[in-house]
C-alpha cells in the first residue's frame, strides 16, 4: 500500500508539473518534520520550509536539531533524505525529458534513493568528497573537519576524495571513508553504523498543499493525503 501511494503521488506531481516546468524548478517537499528552514536562490535569509515547496537550482536548505525533510526530483522521482543538523544546496539543470543532478551538502546526513539516470550522473559532493552514480541507494555522512563517511545500500558509487584525486567503487554492504588528508579506506559495513531512516517505518505528516503557478498567473492547490 505504502509503495503505491508513492507511485501514486509521483504520477499526480507529474501530471500537474508538466505545463509548469521551468529550467529551474527540479524538486517538490514531500515531508518535512521539526525545525527545517530554506534559502531560495537569489534570495538572502532563511525562512520556514513547509511540504509541498517546489525547489529550484540553487535553494540551500537547513535542517534544526529535529529536522528531517524529503525532496523528489520531478523528472525521475529520486529521493534525497536529509536528516537533523544538515545543510544542503539542490542544483539541477534541465535537458530535454530529463534534470541534471547535485546536492552540495556542506554537513551533515542525507540519504539518496536515486533512480537509474537517463542522462548523465547524479553528484553528492562534500568540501571532501565527490560521489557520482546512475542509480543506487546509499548514506552519506558530511563533517567538513574531518571527511566523509560513504554507506552502500544498493547499487553501485564512485567516491573520489578532491584533495587527492582518489577514487573507488562502493557498492552494497561497504562502507567507505574519505578523509580530508587525501585518503580514501573502505571496508564491510558495520550495521551498528547504519543510521536510522526516520522515514522507513511510517510517514511523516499526513498531507502536502502544493500551490502551483498556471501559465496565465492562476494558483493552483494541491492536496496529497500521504499516509
């Protein structure tokens, strides 16, 4: 039940998105929990994030002690996880059928779920590190002191530390630390080091609003129950 009300969603959003898309609206909030503020592009100053935002290229994103927000990119439905004492730009460019897409997370933890890509990559880059993959599932974990610390879920990612230039392949069940020294080390996957998905075992929240700008300056509302 759970798997098609996400199907669900994603096909409204479609349907809804499609004559509004733009080069620079990529996202739409579909959770947000506790304290999550936003910084729009070309704009100065945060302000409160609510569910149902449509994010364009270049917002920044910061999530409170009891943060926890979800995002979907529009044109694939890849999910991004970003989790308490975050903070994250989402960049994206838009080519035919399909976003080009980056999160520049500065600290913190995000989750990818990302669905296979049809053109090019999707990039997570760090102060430290860079991780590329087509489609996968996968933690990462960002302290700019120290490095970053890659977990495989599923699939496959390319981690390359930027001060060295190393890289390697991560896949499932291996984790992989990149350091701010230049090194790279992976290794099995200690499931105690796993960190927990506060969106794996329910929803949180119940219901998205989601206005949408029609081509002759109407709003339009959304309504999506989630649970």
């Amino acid at each position: 039940m759970k798997i098609l009300k996400h199907i669900l969603i994603g096909f409204i959003i479609t349907l809804l998105l499609a004559p509004l898309q733009s080069a620079s609206k990529i996202a739409v909030t579909t959770k947000v929990s506790g304290k999550v503020s936003i910084e729009a592009a070309g704009k100065s100053g945060f302000s409160k994030l609510k569910a149902g935002t449509i994010l364009t290229d270049g917002d920044r994103i910061k999530t409170g002690d009891d943060g926890f927000i979800v995002f979907i990119y529009i044109d694939d439905k890849s999910m991004i996880k970003v989790k308490e004492k975050t903070e994250i730009m989402v960049k994206g460019s838009r080519t035919t059928g399909s976003i080009s897409k980056q999160i520049n997370i500065a600290v913190g933890t995000l989750r990818a779920q990302v669905n296979k890509q049809r053109k090019g990559d999707f990039v997570v880059q760090s102060p430290t590190s860079v991780a590329s993959v087509k489609g996968t599932d996968f933690w990462m974990i960002t302290n700019p002191d120290v490095g970053d610390i890659l977990i495989g879920l599923e699939g496959l990612v390319n981690l390359t530390n930027l001060l060295s230039g190393e890289s390697t392949d991560i896949g499932a069940g291996m984790t992989c630390t990149s350091s701010t020294d230049g090194s790279i080390e992976a290794s099995e996957t200690n499931p105690d080091n796993i960190p927990t998905d506060p969106d794996s075992g329910g929803s949180v929240g119940t219901q998205i609003e989601i206005e949408l700008e029609g081509p002759n300056g109407e709003i339009r509302t959304l309504l999506i129950d989630i649970q």
